[in-house]
C-alpha cells in the first residue's frame, strides 16, 4: 500500500477518533476545508510541516498516520505518478 493510500484512511480513523469533523479540523490547522477534504480522500497530501500538528491535534502518534497495520508502506516512483 502507496503513504498517499495509508494516510487518508488513517486521518479519517484518527479524526473520528478524536471527534474532530472536517469543519473543527480546518479552524484549528487554519486551513481550508477544501484541504481538508483533499488530504482525507487521498487528493492531497498536508505539508511535513504540518504533520506533526495533525497528530498532535488528534492526540496520536505520526506512527499511527503513516503505518498500514503495521506494515510498511512505499512510495510512488516518479514513473507511477505520471501514469
């Protein structure tokens, strides 16, 4: 599984977790929505910088963003992206 797969499902996990909607995650991160939504289906991803935030926000671990049931994950080549 690709981290642009891993990290949506994850980050929709956390947040309802955490209780957090789409709304209450955009005021506190002082994004948009629409970025929001973008990072949760997979469309986009938050910036490094901002990863740390999303965890700490959501009281988890980066761990538990980034592993797939604790498998790894890889990344897309340059080549699969632009397919």
């Amino acid at each position: 599984m690709y981290f642009s797969e891993v990290l949506p499902l994850n980050l929709k996990r956390e947040m309802k977790r955490a209780g957090f909607s789409i709304k209450n995650m955009s005021r506190s991160m002082d994004v948009s929505e629409t970025a929001v939504q973008a990072w949760r289906s997979g469309k986009a991803l938050p910036a490094t910088r901002k990863l740390p935030v999303i965890a700490n926000l959501l009281n988890c671990s980066l761990d538990s963003l980034f592993t797939d049931g604790g498998q790894s994950f890889k990344l897309k080549t340059q080549k699969e992206v632009n397919v």
